[in-house]
C-alpha cells in the first residue's frame, strides 16, 4: 500500500480564484495567484477564462482592477449545470458572503463606493 499523500483537491484552481475574489473583490492577482499556490501568469489566464465565459467581470478603478461575480452563472459541467456560482461559494463561504456579491453583480458601483 502506498503511504504517499494524495496531492488533489476538490475544488479546481477555478474555484479557488472565485472564492479568493469573493472574499476580496479588490484583491491583486498576485496575492490571489499566492494564495491559490500557482503563478500570477495562471492566474491572470484563468481570471480572463472566467470573464470570457461571463462569471466574473473586470471592473477598472483607476490602475486597480476590481472584480465582481455572477452568482447566478451555472455551473459548466453536466453534472453540475443545475448548480449556480452562487451555490458554489455558498458551500464555501458566508450565505451573508453570497448575498452581499449577488448584490455587487446587480449594482457593481457598490464595489467602488466601498473601496473610497
């Protein structure tokens, strides 16, 4: 039998980005590539998948970048299509985290207002 540790996770380098940005919309992808152990290159790939594909948007605050989700996107894969993004970082995070983006991604003017 192998004793080895398994080195995989349940949640991709995707999620883990969304979960980062979730918890802080204005964080840098630097610190978010960090915290997700990858290169800020992958991360920066991986956030402009996300905005392609319409989960999150890149909202330009002077130099910064700002990011806000859509928690009402569906998952992509059958098997969990019927799931939203929404309930995805709810399995995560806060119901009160989850609701407070819900409201970022109807008035993303919010995310600026609370940065100043």
């Amino acid at each position: 039998m192998n004793d080895s540790p398994s080195h995989w996770n349940f949640f991709s380098n995707f999620a883990h980005i969304l979960v980062c940005l979730a918890e802080d919309p204005h964080a840098r992808l630097r610190d978010v590539a960090e915290r997700v152990g990858i290169t800020e290159r992958s991360a920066s790939r991986l956030v402009s998948e996300l905005d392609r594909a319409g989960i999150l948007t890149r909202v330009k605050d002077g130099r910064r970048n700002m990011y806000v989700i859509d928690t009402g996107q569906h998952l992509r894969h059958p098997l969990e299509a019927h799931c939203t993004v929404g309930d995805m970082l709810a399995f995560i995070l806060s119901p009160e985290k989850v609701r407070e983006l819900d409201m970022q991604r109807r008035n993303p003017e919010l995310l600026v207002d609370n940065q100043r």
